[in-house]
C-alpha cells in the first residue's frame, strides 16, 4: 500500500513539474516565434515594394554565410537538424549565440528571397532559449534534452497552427521509426501554449484552416495509394537533391561569403529564367494550390533545386515549409494528370510529403487533420503510410536516429544518424525466405490431406 502511494505521488509531482516547465517553454518560444514571424513578414512586405529587390539576394547570402561562419557555424543551414544532432551528441546543448545568429542568418536569407523556410529557425531558436534556460537552473542532461525537443514541438506547433501535430512532431523527429514517448506531455502542453500565443497576436502562417470544400468519397482511396507512391519517389528526389546540393558545397575551395554571393546570383539567374513564385517561403503558393489554382508542372522540382542551392551555399532557414511547397505542387500535378480535384491532391501531397521526406507519418496525418479537416484523414493515412515507406532509409534531416528496417531483406546498423548508416539489400536471403515459405506451406497441405487420395 505505501508503495502505491509512493508511486502515485512520484507520477503526480512530475506531472506537475512539467505542466509548469512546458507551459513557461511554450510562452517563451511562442513570444520568441511571435517576435520573428513579425520582423520576418515587415522585412518581406517591405521587400515586395520594390521591384529590384531579389537583386539584393547575393548580398543576403554573403552575409548570411559571414554571420553563420564567424558567430555560430550551428545557425546555417536548416534548423531542426542542428537542434536534433544537439539532443543526440550533446544532451540538448546548444550555444546562446546560436539564437542571435540564425535569427539574423534566416532574416537575411528568405527577407532577400532565399527558398527556405521558417519553421526550422523557430525551432532552433526555441530550442536554443530552452537550453540556455537549462544551463542557468542547473537542470538535468535528461530535463535538458526533454525542454530542448518542447522547444521543436512548440516551433512548429506555433508557425504552422497545428499543435497536435506540433506535439507529435517532437516525438516523431528525433528518430526514424520510433516515438519518445517520455516526453509526450511536455510536448502536448508546450505545443498548445505556443499556438494559443500566436493565435493570440494572430502572426503564424495559417492562422485559419485550410479546409478543402470537396466531397472525398470511396474512389479517392484508390487514388492515394497510386499517390502515395508517387509522393514518396518525390520524398527520395527532394532528399538527393538536397544532399548533392550539401555534397558540392563541401567540394567547393571558396571561402563561405563569396560562395553565398555566387549561389544568390545562381538563384537569380534560375528565377529570371522560369518564374519567381519558387522563391521565398512559398506559403502564397501553397495557399493557392490547396484553393485549386495551377502552377506550372515542373514548380516542385525548381523548388528542390533552389532549395538546395539556398540551405547548402551560405543561406539559413527551414526545410520543412519547402517540402510542404513541394507536395502541393506535385500534388496539383498529380491531380491535373489524372483529371482529378487539384486541391486534394495538393493536400495530400504536403502529409505526404513530410510522411516521407521526414520520416514523420503520424506528424504528416495529424497536420492534414488539422488543417484541411477530418474528412481527409483515411485518404491521408493511406497516402503518409506508403510514402514513409516509398522514401527509403534516407531523410531531409539526416541527423534522424534510424529504428528500424523498412523492409524484409534490408540490413544496417540501428541507433545510427540515417547520413551514416550503410545499408545492404540482401536479395538471395528474401528469395529464400519465400521459396522456404512455399515449401512449408505445401508440405502442410500435403500432410493434411486424407489417406488414400492424391
């Protein structure tokens, strides 16, 4: 009797414990996102007023590239990578002057035109003022690490309005098949105060629901496994993009701001050969996909190229508001193929995209709950489901721990980052299992077959 008291008081003060530590994380980062989101839209609005100023692009990559080099080489690139490598290797550790840096890196970056995102930098940044808060109250590795990953699920939740998924997404990240579910209510709780405190000051992304006016009936799952397929050979063509775009960068013998210039000149150059819509965060696009306009069909495959060439060659900001560009877009191409409603297949095609690109389905299905409604979930589960497993063991975050093998006759080490993981597909011992299958199953049939009859 008094160890079941003991261990329900032990339950009940933890509970109470991370009630209070989440709620503080979710109005830190949800007033540090306000305060980014704010500056961020000012500098892109005041952008758009003058017809010349992609040109100052090449300026905004040196510079991005300069403050990220000399201040705090974590702050480039994209964001939550850098925060989930820090949960990995360094118990959530992250440097005070990472939220200075890429707070200004990512400004310079998307406020000049750069294609990336801003749900990453939020992340970082709430991370980074989770670990730094960490260090002055002297908090456990193990509290540090639980703040840090409440600092990724409240940035997400806040920039993109969806704090169940922002909740899951600090689950689902940090490995590839697996969930952390010891820090689930802290991430609940730090998810859904960082969205009540956007909402309030009314800055996220999507600040109403994106729900689709379509009818969705039976004929519509068939449609999402052919989708599903196809949103995951897409996933596996974003991932290689932005890792041979990672790989040249590395090749390069540049110093890092001259290199930023080049790249600016490269995107421009792009741009002023196909269309501008690609730059930017492409929320207005994503907008409009999911309303069922059309774009130009190869829009998601310039998006991965300029992607790449902005996160990889001296730019700052997030990757995962340029996946959910990519899967509307090939989603409303999708749609135009096969003559069927463009706004729902841009809709699948941003779950399907982050199921797979990310390793994150369960993020994906509760984010198209949230934003297009309930009626689409069947289609996105089916959708998210093989498009996780259409990628392959790769993703856009490759500091991912892999969990598990997404298939019979795949091999590699687990507990390993994805980028480092060697796989092998052992093709002999799959076709083995099945012809010893086939034998077991006849040699059954034949024993149970009465005497006397062939």
């Amino acid at each position: 009797m008094n160890t079941r008291i003991t261990e329900e008081l032990v339950l009940l003060l933890n509970v109470a414990k991370w009630l209070g530590l989440a709620t503080g994380v979710g109005l830190l980062v949800g007033h540090s996102t306000t305060i980014f989101l704010s500056v961020l839209q000012g500098i892109m609005a005041g952008a758009d007023m003058f017809p010349y100023s992609l040109l100052l692009l090449p300026l905004g990559l040196a510079a991005s590239a300069w403050i990220t080099t000399s201040l705090a080489p974590e702050a480039g690139g994209q964001g939550v990578e850098r925060v989930i490598q820090a949960v990995h290797l360094r118990s959530g550790r992250i440097k005070a002057q990472v939220i200075p840096a890429k707070l200004l890196a990512t400004l310079l970056t998307v406020g000049t035109g750069g294609s990336a995102g801003n749900v990453g930098p939020c992340a970082q940044i709430g991370g980074a003022f989770c670990s730094w808060m960490a260090e002055i109250f002297h908090f456990s590795s193990d509290d540090r690490k639980t703040l840090v990953i409440c600092g990724i699920s409240a940035g997400f939740s806040s920039v993109l309005g969806a704090p169940i998924a922002g909740a899951f997404f600090g689950m689902e990240a940090l490995f590839v098949g697996a969930l952390a579910y010891q820090v689930l209510l802290p991430s609940v709780i730090a998810a859904v105060v960082a969205h009540q405190v956007t909402v309030f000051w009314d800055v996220s992304v999507w600040t109403t629901s994106l729900e689709l006016t379509t009818t969705l009936n039976s004929s519509f799952i068939g449609w999402s496994i052919l989708a599903g397929v196809v949103f995951g050979l897409c996933a596996w063509l974003l991932i290689e993009g932005i890792h041979l775009g990672r790989h040249v960068a590395f090749q390069a013998k540049l110093p890092a701001p001259l290199l930023g210039f080049l790249a600016g000149l490269t995107i421009i150059g792009i741009a002023l050969l196909t269309s501008s819509k690609v730059l930017g965060l492409g929320d207005d696009v994503i907008r409009a996909m999911i309303a069922g306009e059309e774009i130009f069909w190869y829009a998601f495959f310039l998006k991965v190229v300029l992607t790449s060439i902005t996160l990889n060659f001296g730019g700052s900001g997030g990757i995962i508001l340029p996946i959910c560009f990519v899967g509307a877009t090939i989603g409303s191409a999708f749609g135009q193929v096969f003559h069927l409603d463009t706004s729902v297949f841009a809709a699948l095609g941003i779950a399907g995209l982050l199921a797979g690109a990310i390793n994150t389905p369960i993020t994906a299905v509760f984010l198209s709950l949230e934003l297009f409604g309930a009626e689409i979930g069947v289609c996105a589960m089916v959708t998210c489901a093989i498009s996780f497993l259409m990628s392959g063991h790769r993703s856009a975050i490759p500091t991912q721990l892999l969990q598990l093998h997404k298939a019979p006759g795949i091999r590699s080490d687990l507990n390993q980052e994805v980028s480092e993981t060697q796989f092998f597909v052992d093709a002999w011992d799959v076709r083995v299992k099945i012809i010893r299958e086939k034998i077991k199953n006849r040699l059954v049939v034949i024993t149970k077959r009465p005497k006397g009859k062939p």
